[in-house]
C-alpha cells in the first residue's frame, strides 16, 4: 500500500509541474519561489508563488478551486506585486492556490494540510490572507496550523483580525469609482457622482454582494446582478438591502435568481446590460475577445483579480472604454490586511483603505489625462517605478 501511495504522489506531482513551464516565469521582477505541494494523506496538491520581496514579505491571499494552475497563481502573484507597490505598503507579492472543488472538499482539512506544507516560507516570505472560497473560518485554521498569528491576515476578530467579510475590498471598489468620478469631471463621458451612477455587478459574493451595499447607501443605482446560476436586472435599480440576502450563495437554491422584485436573466446576459460602470468581481479571464464586443458600459472597473485580458482591455479601450486595473481598484483587502498587521481597529483600516486609494486612484487619472495613455500602463508605470528602488536598495 505505500508503494501505491507513492507512486500516486510522484504521479500528481509529476502531472502538476507538467501542466506549465515554470521555468518560463522568471523575469527581472520575479518569482523567487514556485513551491508545488502534494500530500498523499488527504490528496491535497497546492501551489504557492512568492514573487518579489523586495519591499518587504510577499503579500497575497489563498485560493480553493478545481482549475488552479501554476501559471494562474504567477499571474496573481505578479498582480500583488504591483496592487502592494502601488499602494505604498511594505510588503512584496505572493499567492496560493490550492486545487480542491470548495463545494466539496472539507476546507478546514485542506486548509490545515497546505498550511503544513508552506509553514517553513510563512511568515517570514510570505503573509497570507482570504481570497476565493478562503474566508474567516480558514485562515484560523491556517494560522493555528502554521502555530503562529502572523502567517495571516483576515482573521476572525477574536484572533485580533479584521476578516474580509468586513467589506474592505468592496469599499475600497467603491471608493476608487467615488474618486475617479470626482476627479474626471465629466472628462469621459461618467456622470459626475454616484447618484447619477448605473452599474452592473457580476459575481455576489465577498466583493460583489459588499460592493453593491456601498454603491447603494451612497446612491448609485445597480441595475444587474449575476452570481454563478443566474442574473437580475432593474433598469430602475435593484433594493440591494433585501437582495443582499441571497449573497454568498453556495447553490442555486440560495441563487440570486431567488429576488423578486427584478427580471430573471441568463448569467451571461449581465455583459448585455447597458449601464455606466461594469463590475467584474468574479473570477478572472470573463472579459475576453468573445464578451468584450457585448459590452454596453462607459467604464471597467475591475474588482476580480485578473478579469480582462489584454487583447479585449485593447479592444475596449479603442472603443472608449476605459478598464481602471484590478491592482488599483480592489487594493481595498491588501490595505485592509496592513492595517490588521499593524495592530490597527477596523475603523482606522476603512479610514486607511479611503485615504490611499483617493490618493492612488487621483494620481494615475492625472497622468491618463496628461498623456492620453491607458490607465493599466500608468499604474503599472508607478508601482514598478517603486519596486525597481526597492530591488536597488536591498
């Protein structure tokens, strides 16, 4: 029986390295590990990228998800690199996946299996914290694992953290379209604050359902909802205080779809919908060269990690378009987690979260408005401006 348990576990591991090049990754920037985990115990394969340290520990959540990969867990690395300069903290990138199906797999166990499987990188190269089907619940299990607090942020509060479910990262969404609102003026074709606001949301979970709560207390109207079953509309805007109730939804039962007063719509119909502002907080890679042309919004601000590939970010952008990046816009979560790692309350995270990403978001329009040049490229400009400094001097 141990043979076979070996040879199952050279075998996955074997199929898990073959699945992307690695050795493709590295450029000037990164990564300085590429870690694969495997324990034939509990069948649990994982992956855990640390890109750059330069400014201080890699910082980036974990992921639970049947399709996780070595290159999708690179791209998200990288992604922290950047979100983490440019926000001017202390912390570099990083990110793990763990390959499981979260709607079957007893996360706890997996949790605490992949948390002894990195504990040696933790937390000194790496700080972790929530991120797809990785709430509260798990990180306490990881830090209790990993046998010290600092392995994560996102914690319970009981633990002295401030989980995610707080809604840092749809604030700090919501504070970034408030922002740029303000400071465009009218300048491309947005309405000059959120009361005049139209959006559409795809995905109702930790970000999306958060998002929606902030858009709709300060008067934007959300006409579209999607989460992974099905889609609402209201041209005359969703009461998102008693849609809310079907948040987080684990099946279709619990669906969206479940909210009366709105029209029932395919899930893919939310990239028909005409409106303002299109949200994607899902997941990444939904707004490609097929749902792209579909669009029927004034601006992208992308929530999700990753959402927009290149070519359609190109595309739109020729259309008019503009897709404000991941990196800037949903830093609300890696801000909020500096702010638990600093001993701070939930109040002074939020008060953090709005002060940065004003002042973030304020300096990339600027320099978009001077130069006429997408806004992807002058974040991208700033934060490795500020990681190139940091690589000089350690």
């Amino acid at each position: 029986m141990k043979v076979v348990l070996q040879e199952t576990a050279e075998y996955k591991a074997k199929e898990l390295l073959e699945q992307v090049d690695v050795s493709a990754f590295p450029d000037k920037w990164g990564p300085e590990k590429v870690l694969h985990t495997y324990d034939p115990k509990t069948g649990v394969q994982g992956i855990l990228v640390i890109d750059n340290t330069a400014r201080g520990p890699g910082k980036g959540g974990m992921r639970i998800a049947a399709d996780v990969t070595a290159r999708m867990v690179f791209g998200l690395a990288r992604t922290m690199t950047w979100k983490c300069a440019l926000s001017d903290l202390p912390f570099g990138g990083a990110k793990a996946g763990i390959r499981a199906d979260p709607f079957k797999a007893n996360r706890i166990q997996v949790m605490r299996s992949f948390a002894r499987a990195v504990a040696p990188y933790v937390p000194s190269h790496w700080v972790s914290a929530p991120d797809m089907n990785v709430g509260e619940k798990e990180i306490e299990a990881f830090v209790n694992e990993v046998g010290d607090l600092r392995a994560a942020t996102g914690k319970p509060e009981h633990l002295g953290g401030i989980p995610h479910e707080t809604g840092t990262t749809g604030f700090g969404v919501c504070v970034s379209i408030e922002a740029l609102l303000d400071r465009a003026k009218g300048e491309m074709h947005l309405p000059e604050s959120l009361h005049d606001l139209t959006v559409a949301i795809q995905g109702f979970g930790n970000v999306g359902s958060e998002l929606a709560k902030f858009l709709y207390s300060r008067g934007a109207r959300v006409v579209a909802i999607c989460d992974y079953w099905s889609g609402i509309f209201n041209e005359k805007g969703i009461d998102i205080s008693s849609a809310a109730k079907f948040a987080y939804a684990k099946n279709e039962a619990q669906s969206i779809a479940c909210y009366k007063d709105a029209e029932k719509i395919p899930r893919d119909s939310i990239f028909d919908v005409e409106c303002d502002v299109f949200v994607p907080a899902a997941v990444g890679n939904v707004i490609t060269m097929e749902t792209a042309p579909r669009l029927r919004t004034k601006a992208v601000f992308e929530a999700a990690n990753n959402p927009t590939t290149s070519e359609a970010e190109r595309y739109l952008y020729r259309k008019g378009i503009v897709t404000f990046p991941d990196f800037l816009v949903n830093a609300g979560g890696v801000i909020g987690s500096y702010a638990e790692y600093k001993g701070q309350n939930v109040d002074e995270a939020f008060a953090l979260i709005d002060s940065k990403i004003r002042k973030n978001a304020v300096l990339v329009l600027d320099r978009c408005l001077e130069t006429g040049t997408m806004p992807r490229v002058v974040a991208l400009d700033i934060a490795m401006e500020r990681v190139a400094e940091a690589m000089v001097q350690t």
